[in-house]
C-alpha cells in the first residue's frame, strides 16, 4: 500500500481539509479545490518554515 502524503500525483485533498506543520505548528485550511484536470501533480504542502505539512485526521 503506498502512502498518499509520498507519492506524487496521488495525494487526495478535500475541501475544508487542514494540513498541519510538525515542525512549528503552523496550518492552513483548503478552502476551494481547483479543477483536477489542471492539477494533475498533486504534492503536499510546504510550510514557511521548510517543513512539509501533514493532512490533520480528524477523530470522530
């Protein structure tokens, strides 16, 4: 099973998902999803800090 957060172009992003920093805490929320037709190279975010951002999980 491969890691979404790893490979390219597989990374699923939802309106109102929230990505979170590891390293400073910082975060940012994904307000509107653009065309997927457009965005075909789909990767994670990267904080200001350098640091990758990780897709916070919700629990329930």
């Amino acid at each position: 099973m491969t890691d979404p957060m790893t490979t390219p172009g597989t990374m699923d992003m939802q309106e109102g998902d929230d990505f979170v920093c590891p390293n400073c805490g910082c975060e940012i929320r994904l307000r509107h999803h653009g065309d997927p037709q457009k965005m075909q190279h789909t990767q994670a975010f990267v904080c200001c800090c350098g640091t990758r951002m990780e897709k916070e999980q919700h629990t329930s």
